[in-house]
C-alpha cells in the first residue's frame, strides 16, 4: 500500500514560467497538487495546457521558477533523470502513441522492459493486473487495430498504471472519442483517482467536468486561474 498521510504535494510550482520554443506561454505559476487529488486544466487551445504538462513531464525544459513531480526537482532535470521521474508518473495521450505493430501485452511488456523488470512472471503477472484494473482482461492477444478507439484509449492508461504512478498527467484523453464512450472513460478515472491516484487532465469538454465536477485550473492570457481560490467562467475558452 502507498503511504498518502504524507503533507508533501506530489506537483508543487512556484513562480514558474512555460515556454514552447521561444515563446513564454504562461508565467508566474504557481500551484501544488496533493497526493489523491483530481484537477481538471482548462482554456482555449493555444493557451498552454499541453505545454504545462508536457513541462511537468520533462518533455520540455523549465527555464524559470521552482517546481518538483513526484518528488523530482524538474528545474534543469538532467537527461539521466528523466526515465526515475516517468517512472513514477503515468502519461495518456489523446492520440494513443500505441506500437501497431505488436498486441496489446507486447505494448504492456515493452514499456516494462524499458523501465527495468526483468522477471517475466513478475511481467506477466501485472500485465494481467492493469488491464483487468480497465477491463480489458480479455484483450491481451489482440491487436491493436482490432479494438475500438474507447479500447485503446483503455490500453494507454493500462500502459501508464504499470508502475503503480503517483499521479496521471492526461492531455484530452477523450477528445477522440463519443459522449458515451468518453463517460466510461471518466469513470475509469475516476475509479483509479478513488483508489488513491492523483490525476490532472486537460479537457476542452463542459460535460464532462459539469458531470464529474474536480478543481479547474485555467489556462487564461499567460496566467493560470485555480478554481480553489478565485471564481471564473468556464463559458470562455474550456
């Protein structure tokens, strides 16, 4: 079992700028996401969501300002660092970066092999585990061509649970997909946040967050708006 009683943020930025290229997308951020918590991260497209978590994941350098993820000081974080932080981090991507070319365990057994298990029953055992945490048990052989676009979007967070994550960054994990299949995979979430998870997602979907209702961070003319502390409209730019 994870210890939560711990008081220590598991994001916490202060003062911190967002760059994509050359340009300042957002500054002077500062926010802390605790152990267990859901935020939602709102506003218009170009606005900096993508940018913010891509930052937080140590897919884009952050220049200025303090920030840690789980447990990780990203400022300058070193290339040999950065495979300990996605460790301890999962990541689901709208478009579902998934290998077409292997099935759905062979997807599951690589990432794990990356992030250094080496038992193969141990592998097969938790491969087992996180899909049928999504349920989809039943898939493992398949291809993924041969599942829905709700299905490997299923596969993707059974991908990013396989190292028991500290919290999921998620970008627009149902921008693809149907009202009704987006609800299964909010519950989905919201199931994997109860058991203890911490979660911040970037939608643009109203009906989501009107549905499942969590704290909003707002992307919002270079400046993040945080629901916890000020009021604002979601009407523009969610």
């Amino acid at each position: 079992m994870r210890d939560f009683s711990s008081s220590v943020p598991v994001v916490s930025l202060k003062d911190v700028s967002i760059h994509q290229n050359v340009q300042t997308v957002l500054q002077s951020v500062s926010f802390d996401i605790d152990k267990g918590e859901f935020v939602y991260l709102v506003g218009r497209t170009g606005s900096g969501k993508s940018s913010l978590l891509k930052t937080l994941y140590a897919d884009l350098p952050l220049r200025s300002g303090m920030a840690s993820v789980a447990g990780f000081p990203i400022f300058k974080l070193s290339r040999t660092q950065v495979p300990f932080l996605r460790r301890k981090i999962g990541i689901v991507f709208q478009d579902f970066q998934l290998l077409f070319d292997r099935t759905v365990a062979e997807n599951l057994r690589f990432v794990l092999k990356a992030t250094n298990w080496k038992d193969s029953s141990k592998i097969k055992q938790r491969i087992s585990e996180v899909l049928m945490q999504v349920g989809l048990d039943a898939a493992s052989n398949k291809m993924p061509h041969q599942l829905s676009g709700g299905e490997q979007q299923r596969v993707v967070i059974a991908r990013a649970l396989l190292n028991d994550p500290v919290i999921l960054f998620a970008d627009e994990p149902t921008g693809n997909l149907d009202p009704e299949v987006a609800d299964g995979i909010m519950q989905l979430f919201n199931q994997i946040n109860n058991r203890g998870t911490a979660v911040l997602m970037a939608t643009h979907n109203h009906q989501i967050i009107n549905a499942y209702p969590h704290r909003i961070l707002k992307c919002d003319q270079g400046k993040i708006l945080d629901s916890a502390k000020q009021s604002f409209s979601l009407k523009d730019g969610v």
